[in-house]
C-alpha cells in the first residue's frame, strides 16, 4: 500500500482531534479527505507528512514507518500545505532551484516541471507578482519536483477563482494518474470533479470510505409535486420508501424517498385514488450540501 493508517489517535490535551482512524490506499488512487472546517484534515496529513510526530498509533508511507524513519518516509511525498509556504521576493524559477538543491536534483527536472504545470511564460516573475492559482501550481510544482510516489495536498484549490479552480482540478487529474494522491477538502463538488474515492471525517473519526459511485446511493430520490387543493403530511403516509415531507405551501411539497425505483407513478396513484390532481410534478437531485450534512451529522 502506498500510505497505510493504522487506528491514528491524535490529542491536543483533553481534546481529540484524531480518534482510532485507519484506512490504506494503493497506488493511482485519487482520493478527497472530506470533512467540515476542524475535522481533523490537516492534523492527518501533518502526521503523514512526518511534521507531527506526537501520536498513537501507525502511519507507512511506501511500506515504511513514519513515526519510526521519517526522513525516508519524507522522500516519498509531496506535500503542499494549506497555506502555501512561499518565498514571495524569489523569482519562480530561482525559487525551484533553491528547492531543486535540497533534493539534489538537476537542471532538467526544473525546466521538466516548469513545462508539465504550464509555468514557462511565468519562471521570470517574482512569486509575488503571481495571481493565487499561479502560486498553487508553484506549490505543486515544489510538491512534485523530486517525483514522489505519493502526494499529500491541504485544501489545494480553496480561494481559487471558478477559472482557477478547473484549471488546478485538472492539473490534479492528470498528477493522480500514476500516483496515489491523498487532498483534503470541505467541498464535495471538489471530490465529485476529481476523485476515484472519498474519506469522510467528522470530530477526529472516520465516518465513511466510499468509492465515488457509492455517493449516489446516499442521496434521497426528491420529487416535488404540485396539487389543486391543499393536504396534508398524513396524505402520503401510504407511500413506500418515504423518508421525509416538506411543506412548500398548503398545495406544493416535497418529497424525499430511498432510492429504490422512480416514485412518480406511486405518487400518480395517490392522487387519483384519493381524487386529487396533480398539477406538476418533478423530479430533481438532492443538493451535495445535503449529503454533506447526513454524512457529517453529530
């Protein structure tokens, strides 16, 4: 396995901010940490990234243990921190260098990378001078320059503009083709685009794995139907698969059902047995926010 977590705890104090959380992840797996603001994210990939060593439990980064060799473990990754750690005075391709010279690493794979992350018409400027998602693709650019098997990045795309962020997302894309990259992010739009595959943190515990698919199957089947004369909740208490009513007004409503079959018909049925009409009826995909909400519910 390329990054191997074994029942991580972690504690600031009386306060857990990682609690038992295990998972491994293979390589070619693209692979979003989903969690509200102070779930635990980036506490994990300091402790992955071998800048938190104070914790229980196990970490393997290409089988090997970073608790126990940190420095050969750090070999192994990229890591581009959610506050991009940027000498701002350098220029782009000077700052590359300087990074370059640490890992021992030629004059080729600068202008390599340079090239692979679309930096070429801006190596001249002064990092400073660069727009947000220019200084992310420079952060990346560190993170990928000693071409690490695995890639730990925090938050990469948040305060991007809607241009900035496609173009990150498929820089993200086409990185995790042959690497296993591990991102953490609040946003499941942001996973949805890019991943093969989502953990789902909450509170410092682990609350669902899940391959992207499987996203689906957590979203209620939402139907909103309009009648020509006002009901009540009661009136669908007969219909199977119900979860949940909303009231729009005395004749509009909300409908949240399992998604086991479409549940129009049944609704049809309702109404003409009970001698109510339908006005309209559509059917619509429940919000991600919502979904966010369910999987991270206290």
């Amino acid at each position: 396995m390329s990054i191997l977590v074994k029942n991580i705890t972690k504690k600031y104090g009386a306060q857990k901010a990682l609690d038992g959380v295990s998972f491994s992840l293979p390589k070619g797996e693209i692979v979003g940490f989903l969690g509200p603001n102070g779930a635990g994210k980036s506490t994990l990939l300091k402790i992955l990234s071998a800048y938190d060593t104070a914790f229980e439990g196990e970490a393997f980064i290409q089988d090997i243990s970073v608790k126990e060799n940190p420095l050969e473990a750090k070999k192994n990754i990229g890591y581009l921190p959610e506050h991009n750690p940027l000498y701002v005075e350098m220029y782009v391709r000077e700052y590359l260098s300087f990074h370059a010279g640490i890992h021992k690493i030629g004059k080729q794979r600068i202008a390599e990378i340079i090239e692979e992350l679309a930096l070429t018409s801006h190596a001249h400027k002064k990092i400073k001078e660069l727009s947000k998602g220019y200084k992310q693709r420079v952060g990346l650019a560190v993170a990928l320059l000693h071409d690490p098997p695995v890639l730990l990045l925090d938050e990469p795309t948040t305060g991007l503009d809607p241009n900035q962020l496609q173009e990150i997302r498929k820089l993200i894309k086409r990185i995790g083709q042959d690497k296993t990259l591990l991102f953490s992010t609040h946003t499941l739009q942001e996973v949805q685009a890019v991943c093969d595959r989502i953990l789902v943190i909450h509170q410092g515990k682990l609350k669902a794995d899940l391959p992207i698919e499987a996203l689906s199957l957590y979203q209620d089947q939402v139907i909103i139907v309009e009648f020509d004369q006002a009901v009540e909740a009661h009136f669908f208490e007969e219909l199977p698969y119900l979860n949940s009513t909303q009231k729009i007004d005395e004749t509009n409503w909300k409908l949240f059902f399992d998604k086991e079959k479409d549940m129009r018909s049944a609704i049809f049925d309702l109404a003409q047995a009970n001698q109510v009409k339908i006005l309209a009826l559509k059917q619509e995909t429940q919000p991600l926010e919502d979904l966010f909400t369910s999987l991270t519910k206290d």
